[in-house]
C-alpha cells in the first residue's frame, strides 16, 4: 500500500459539513474461494472507521464484510466552519489502519 | 487449569490488542468495539439483538436511498437519512445476506442522520435501516432487486 488508502472531501453548507471518502481496501468476506485452487480466500476487512471532527470522535463506522470492495462513506455533522480539521482512520481484522485528514472547505 | 483460563483469556484479548497497538483506538473505545456476535448471525433478529436492540417500530422519518433495481449486487449504494432527533446509531442491514448486518454507524455529538457507503447484497431482498434514538429503535425498509449476487461472486 504505497498509494494513500484513503481520499477524503469535506465540503460545508449552512454549518453542516458533508464528508466524502474513499478508502482502497480489498474487503474480502472470507467466504469467496479462490477458483483456481478452490481454497477460501481468507477474510480481510475493515472492521471499524472513525471520523473526528477537531480531533473530536462524530462517527464510528463498525463495518463488516459486506461492506463493497473500496468503500465509499459519507457522513454529516453541524457545527462545521472552513478550515475545521476532519480526520478519518480505518483499522482492518488484520491489524491494518489507516489515517487521513483534511480541511472543511 | 489457571493456565487454560489464561489462554482463553489471552486468545479472548489478542484480537483487541490487534486493534490497541494500531494505536488508534483509545482502549476505551475498543471496549465497546466491534460486535462480532452481532456481524456473525445469520439472522436480521439476531443481528440485532448483537447491538442490543430487541424490538424496532416501524418509521416514516427515515429515508433509504438506494436503487430499485442493482445491477450487480457486489456495489449496491445505500443512503440513509432521517429526521429523527437525537440520532445515536444507524444500522444497515440486507436481510437475506449470509449474514445480515453489514454495517453499524455510531453517530455522537453533532453527527447529523445521514450516512451513505456501499453494500454487497447476495440476492434480491430488502435493505432494513434502523435508528437509535434516545433508546429507542426505528426501523425502515426498501426492497432492491438484484440481478448478479454480490457475496462469493
């Protein structure tokens, strides 16, 4: 994972503030098999994803496999001004994470 | 015998500390992290008594967004929505998934009623949303139909 995993959008309307993101995640269920050798692929998903508003928790995603491959998450919350810091951080059943941050625009 | 309950303990605990030395939850909120008992039932009632929720009224106020008709089930969109005050968590759920619950958004402090993502959806069924809110559980429905499944592709 040399590329960043993670593409994130904050934009601000009336002291609301819709986020956008993207995550690159393979989110596998462990119950697809591998054609080829018939074996499962084993599963590797991400479990859980926060997002902070000024360092301060506004969502806690608890995802489980049947979320699609690459996730896309949206979410809201008032009390947003431009320059507000929006930081997103996922963590994998594998023990992978991930973080990103941005500016409300 | 204290070594074996040492060693459930341990196996009970790694999985946690997994999520600990990632560094980024605070071991407080891992606590209360990930309910896997609820992501493992096979069955909408089971999954949501996972989350602590028993029994569910059906809503108005709450708006699912999501296509009529999804192409391929492995990308359904899903938008959910709702007007009801004090939102603390959204549910998503595809209720004839191996497993029903896809995913649960914890809202807190200013987090508006509205989240959107991208479900996989194993066949044509209905996508139930439900909404806690000052302890109690609101729930709503929308039937999408799948042509090409989404789970084990």
């Amino acid at each position: 994972m040399a590329k960043k995993s993670i593409r994130l959008r904050a934009s601000n309307k009336g002291g609301v503030a819709t986020v956008k993101a993207l995550i690159t995640h393979p989110m596998e269920t462990g119950l697809r098999k591998n054609k080829k050798t018939g074996k499962k692929i084993p599963a590797h998903f991400i479990q859980t994803v926060s997002g902070k508003h000024n360092g301060k928790e506004v969502i806690l995603c608890e995802w489980g496999g049947a979320v699609s491959k690459n996730p896309y998450l949206s979410f809201q919350f008032a009390g947003a001004k431009k320059g507000d810091s929006v930081e997103l951080t996922w963590s994998d059943n594998k023990g992978g994470s991930e973080s990103a941050s941005t500016k409300v625009r | 015998m204290q070594r074996r309950t040492f060693m459930k303990g341990t196996l009970a605990a790694s999985g946690v500390a997994v999520a600990v030395s990632a560094g980024l939850l605070s071991p407080r909120a891992v606590l209360a992290a990930w309910p896997k008992s609820a992501f493992e039932a096979k069955s909408v009632p089971d999954a949501l008594s996972g989350l602590g929720i028993s029994t569910t009224a059906t809503s108005g106020d709450i708006k699912i967004k999501a296509p009529d008709i999804a192409e391929n089930g492995a990308v359904v969109p899903v938008t959910v929505q709702t007007s009801i005050a004090g939102v603390t968590s959204i549910s998503i759920l595809a209720e004839k998934n191996g497993s029903p619950l896809t995913a649960n958004f914890v809202l807190k402090g200013s987090a508006q009623g509205f989240v959107a993502t991208r479900i996989k959806m194993q066949k044509t069924s209905a996508v139930i949303a439900v909404v806690k809110a000052g302890g109690k559980a609101y729930s709503a429905r929308k039937e999408v139909k799948v042509t090409i499944g989404g789970c084990g592709g």
